[in-house]
C-alpha cells in the first residue's frame, strides 16, 4: 500500500479505544482513521469512509463483532477484519473465521500482539495468538480423530442477534423496529430460542447470553 493502514476501531469502552489507538498509532504503518461504540455504527462508518481493517470488539451493544463482521463480509467483502476479545474460545475463533475475519486477539495481550495481527490480516493470513495455537490444533486433531466436526451453533444468525437484542433489555417492538421485522416475527424467534436452550424466561436469557460473550454482565 502507498500509505498507512487506514483502521476502524469499533469498542464501546472508550478507554479501551484509546488505548488500541496509542498502541496502532505508535506504528508507521497505522493509523486509526474512524471509531465506533457499537456494531451497528461500525458498519456505517465502514461504509462511509476508507477503510482498509476494521478491528472489532466481541460483546458490543445492538450488534457483536461477528454480527458486525458478517454484515461487512455481505457489503464490503474486501475489508479486513480482526476481532479483539476478553475470550479465549476455540468456536469463538473459528466462527470468527467463518465471517471472513482474519483472526482474533486478546484484549489481555493487545500490546504484545495486536499489531503482528493487523499486519498479518493486510497480507490475507490468519492470526492466532500465539499462546492459543497449541490447545486450538490439539482441539481440532482430537475431533478429527474421533471423527467430528466443528461444534454446531445453538441458534441462527437471526436468532442470536434477537438474543443479544433481548439481553439488552429491549422490548419486543424495539426489536422489530431495530430489524425492520414483524413483532410476531420477533416473538415467534424468541419463543424458538427458548425451546433450543432449554431456558424459560428473559432472565436466563440474559445470562445465556453474558456466558456466550453476546453482551457484557
């Protein structure tokens, strides 16, 4: 490229953004050109200016980094995206490379890593921290030598962003308004969650929902 890496940093802590701004910025090569508090706003920044990696948060309001990342792949499938993250989740890795990210880094080692990761994601190469490589391809050689795959998600696209939307404590007709669906559509999703998860009432939702990474406690 003939000039710096343009960033999107997208996190709804506003200290954690800056830090990740001090930490891109101290590099020739960065620089972050546009920020967002939510997932939702990173997908419209990303539309409206220049940007060549977007670097997202997993547990943002209205909309996840994968939520995020799935809604860029759709409309921008050449932008780079990499997921920064308190979870060390082998699924949560590989459905973040399934949205077309380039890999994910922990939030406890950004300083360490974060900028080998948005180098290796300008290069199209996947990034793994390095102190997750080893359980990751252990993990994934024990499961070939039993003869499974990955492990399946518990709910849709779809219905993961109506839980997320739920645990954040919005009312059915919010929710419809926010996906430009029916409020039946909305109870209809709710009530087939429920039944997936074996949960009863928003509550257990909601904690579903914090352990799954979807939204912070």
């Amino acid at each position: 490229m003939s000039g710096p890496v343009r960033v999107l940093l997208a996190d709804d802590h506003t200290l954690v953004r800056r830090g990740v701004r001090l930490i891109l910025e101290a590099e020739p090569d960065l620089t972050v050109v546009a920020e967002a508090g939510d997932g939702a706003e990173a997908v419209e920044r990303a539309r409206a200016g220049d940007i060549d990696l977007a670097v997202l948060d997993i547990a943002m309001p209205r909309m996840t980094d994968l939520q995020a990342a799935r809604e860029l792949t759709r409309r921008q499938p050449g932008l780079r995206m990499l997921m920064l993250t308190m979870y060390d989740n082998e699924q949560y890795f590989f459905e973040a490379l399934k949205t077309g990210a380039c890999g994910y880094v922990l939030k406890s080692v950004a300083d360490r890593d974060l900028v080998a990761a948005c180098r290796a994601a300008m290069r199209d190469e996947p990034f793994v921290c390095p102190g997750a490589e080893r359980a990751l391809v252990r993990s994934w050689l024990d499961r070939l030598h039993r003869g499974d795959g990955l492990p399946e998600r518990a709910v849709t696209e779809r219905e993961e962003e109506i839980l997320k939307l739920v645990a954040e404590g919005h009312t059915s007709r919010e929710i419809a308004t926010l996906l430009f669906i029916s409020v039946k559509t909305v109870e209809r999703h709710r009530a087939n969650i429920l039944h997936k998860l074996g949960l009863r009432d928003r509550l257990e939702l909601t904690r579903y929902a914090i352990r799954a990474g979807l939204v912070d406690p």
